[in-house]
C-alpha cells in the first residue's frame, strides 16, 4: 500500500493514475472527499489533514512508502513534526523544491529545513526538487485572451521549466522501487529559457501576436498581497523573483531521463498538447 498526499494538486493528478495503471494499491490521504472521489472505485480514500495526528496515524496504518507534499511555509513546517509523529519507518518520497539547493531567501531556506527535518529522522528518504512546473504558464489564459499580453516579472530570467508529468514519472519510480534511497534529485525540463521565449513559442503554436511585459518586483509583490498572500510570503517570493533575475534559476539537469530512461519533455511539445486550453471560454 503506497499514500500518496497531495493526491488532487498538480503532480498528484499525475502519479495517481500512473500507480493505478502500474496495479499498485493506494491509499490517498486528502481533506476533501469530494474532490478525490473520482478514484474512490480504484483507490482507499483517507480524509484527514496534516493538523489532526489521528487521521494521519489513520492513513499511514499497513503503508510502505509514502509520497509526501506539505505547504511551502512556516506551516509546512508543523505538518512535517506531525508526519514524523505519526510515522513509523515507512520509506518516504518527499517532494521539495529546485530552489533548496540554494537556499539565498526565506522560502529556499524553509524548503532546506524541511528537508532536513526528514533526514534528521533517519527514515528511508529521497528528496525530489524540481524547478518550476511548465503548468504555470496556463495562469496567462486571461492576459493571452483579453490583450495577447503576458505580464510576468521575469521575462528574461531563465530557468528549465519541467512538465509535471516527468515529475510524476520520477515520482513512480522512487515511490515504488527503494533504489534510490538517501539521494538528493534535482529535477528539471531540457533546456533552459526565460518567459518571453516560452510566450514566442506560445504565439507560434496559437497562431497570435503575443507580447510579453516584464513587471516590477515590487509591483509583483503588492499584486500578490492584493490577491490575499500573506505580506511576509509575497516579500519571501519578491526575492525569489530577484534570485532569478539574477541567473540562480539557470540550471539544467539529466536526472528525468537517468531515472525514467527517456529525455525531459521539452516546452514546446508540451504546450502543443494544450493548445486549446489557451483557446478555450
């Protein structure tokens, strides 16, 4: 029996089928029935949070290895502790984030902490950190069609963008085979860009003209604060911004196709598979 946390959020929605088509009995631990209930005649479906050590202690009874996502701030924190006390030694796939390996701000320096907080345990552990999820780029869907405008804050920052679904491949893998106990992987897509190379290859593939506008940072952190983020996180996410603006985000890596045996998908052939999302009422 294999939990899988997060079950319903960008990689979830991802490695949840790929375990059910591999025949593998999972368990999925989410607050919401509702929202999970579309597997419930393939999956065991655990209702619970993080908050309440019960339902956690619920959800990993008869489990071997658990894929673990908690929140990315000083609550994500509080989740780990009580994960650690309501679990035995089941081996665990935790996914953290790209930016831990240079923790130069807030969020990259929790990432770290997490990480090490499950080390410190001694469970069996590998630690997935990917770099930016090439979802992202379906936010634009209102600038692309209401002004064929995408405003972003780092149009020339550059990163490797990765598909969610190589993550969830890497994910599959690790979850469900020990090899890779005690590693570090750091994940990204094949070639690295900045958003206004992705916006070019957006305005090729839906045959538009569109532009994109590069924001302040702090005008970004106000509009994030302005759209309910707490004032500390949208200042923790301001220096990220600047971290890749100044190249820290540039970083690509082979570890998708050393762990799945094929090459990261590359943007373009992504997006080709969703044009229509863009296009879509």
């Amino acid at each position: 029996m294999y939990l899988i946390t997060g079950a319903t959020g960008t990689i979830g929605q991802e490695l949840v089928p790929r375990l059910l088509k591999q025949g593998e009995s999972i368990r999925l631990f989410t607050r919401s029935h509702t929202k999970a209930q579309h597997w419930q005649s393939k999956a065991e479906i655990s209702i619970g949070d993080f908050e309440d050590l019960d339902s956690l202690k619920r959800a990993l009874d008869g489990v071997k290895a658990v894929f673990l996502l908690t929140r990315g701030d000083e609550v994500g924190n509080h989740h780990i502790e009580n994960f650690l006390q309501a679990a035995d030694q089941q081996r665990v796939v935790f996914l953290s984030n790209l930016g831990a390996g240079l923790p130069s701000n807030p969020l990259s320096q929790g990432h770290l902490k997490r990480e090490q907080m499950l080390i410190d345990r001694g469970m069996p552990l590998t630690i997935l950190r990917p770099g930016s999820f090439m979802s992202n780029c379906l936010r634009w869907k209102a600038g692309i069609q209401q002004s064929k405008t995408v405003i972003h804050p780092n149009a020339d920052g550059r990163s490797a963008p990765i598909a969610p679904g190589d993550i969830a491949e890497v994910a599959l893998r690790t979850l469900t085979t020990a090899d890779w106990v005690g590693q570090i992987l750091e994940l990204t897509g094949p070639e690295s860009m900045t958003t206004a190379e992705q916006v070019k290859i957006l305005a090729q593939l839906l045959n538009q003209p569109l532009t994109c506008q590069e924001t302040e940072i702090e005008t970004s952190i106000e509009n994030m604060i302005r759209r309910g983020m707490p004032h500390d996180f949208a200042q923790a996410m301001g220096q990220v911004i600047a971290g890749v603006r100044r190249g820290e985000a540039d970083k690509v890596t082979e570890t998708v196709k050393q762990i799945t045996g094929r090459p990261a998908q590359h943007f373009s052939d992504w997006a080709r598979e969703r044009a229509n999302v863009w296009l879509s009422a």
